[in-house]
C-alpha cells in the first residue's frame, strides 16, 4: 500500500474541503488549518479575522501546520487540506516575512505530485470566514502555485469536475505512486 503525506491545494473556494470530504474513508484527512485557526480566533476573542495581525497569523498557521504535519502517521496515506507550504503563501498575500514559512516548508516535506485546484468562479462563493473577491482568490492561487513551485514540488491539476471525479483523479495518482 502507498503511504505518504500527499496535498490538496489551490485557491479559495475551490472545493478542496468537499473533495477531502469523500476521501476521508479511504485515507487520513487533514483539516485546513487556516480555518482552524480563524474559528479559534473568533471564539476566543470575538473578531471575525485575524487581518489585522497579519504576522500573527502566519506565525500561528505555521505553528498550526507542522503540528498537523507531526501527528500525521507515516504508516499510511495522509491528505492535507493546505500544508506548511501554503504558509508561504499567505506569507507573500500579507506582505509578511517569508522566511519562517520557507524554512518551515523546506524542512517538512510531502509526496509529489501536489494536488492543486485552480480558481473556478461557477462554484466560488464567499462564507463568514472566506471575505475575499474572485479576483482576490485568483491572486491568492498564483501566490500558492509559486509558493510550491519555488520549493520544488511537482504539481497536477486537479481537473474542474464533480467532486467524485476529482476524487477518484486523486485516489488514481496517489495508487500509482505504488
């Protein structure tokens, strides 16, 4: 059987979540730790977002993800919605120091190829915690596609089909990594 820590990553609004949804039964599932860390933020002090401590956010989200990464088993197939990489990402969208990010991201590494959802405005939509335009979307993706191709990975995009096909896109190349 494969193992490994493979990734679902991408813009906003892509359908990561759904997709990470139906292959929740067959491998282990990693949470967006943005999001995590978000809800935490507004249960503990009532404001909607971290925006406006841009530095803690990503400090937090780096924190957050080598967590995830760590408790992550080695003895079977983990899926994570966003990983350390991404970190750099959101480093680049918030104008922040990238080099905690990129060190983080350079030492915690995952299988290749890297699963990548590009914008798709038929199914974007905005929630309490995703505020951004499209438009903002569609910079956010190319700071995440840079983010991973600066560190080397290999990515495969995930094509713009129902959600079980995406599935079973991503079931079929991670079993060929057999």
């Amino acid at each position: 059987m494969t193992k490994g820590r493979y990734v679902i990553t991408g813009g906003l609004g892509v359908g990561k979540t759904s997709v990470l949804s139906l292959l929740k039964p067959r491998y282990e599932t990693v949470a967006e730790p943005a999001r995590e860390l978000i809800a935490e933020y507004r249960n503990t002090s009532g404001e909607p977002t971290l925006d406006h401590r841009p530095e803690l956010f990503v400090e937090l989200l780096i924190s957050r993800s080598i967590e995830k990464y760590a408790a992550a088993s080695t003895l079977a197939v983990t899926v994570f919605d966003r990983a350390i990489p991404d970190c750099v990402a959101y480093a680049m969208a918030y104008e922040v120091n990238i080099g905690p990010a990129l060190e983080a991201a350079t030492r915690y590494r995952y299988e290749s190829p890297v699963f990548v959802a590009s914008p798709w405005e038929e199914i974007y939509a905005t929630d309490d915690m995703r505020r951004a335009s499209f438009a903002q979307a569609e910079v956010f993706y190319s700071y995440v596609v840079e983010a991973y191709e600066r560190l080397k990975y290999q990515t495969i995009e995930l094509p713009k089909t129902s959600v079980q096909e995406r599935t079973t896109f991503i079931v079929d190349h991670i079993a060929a990594q057999t």
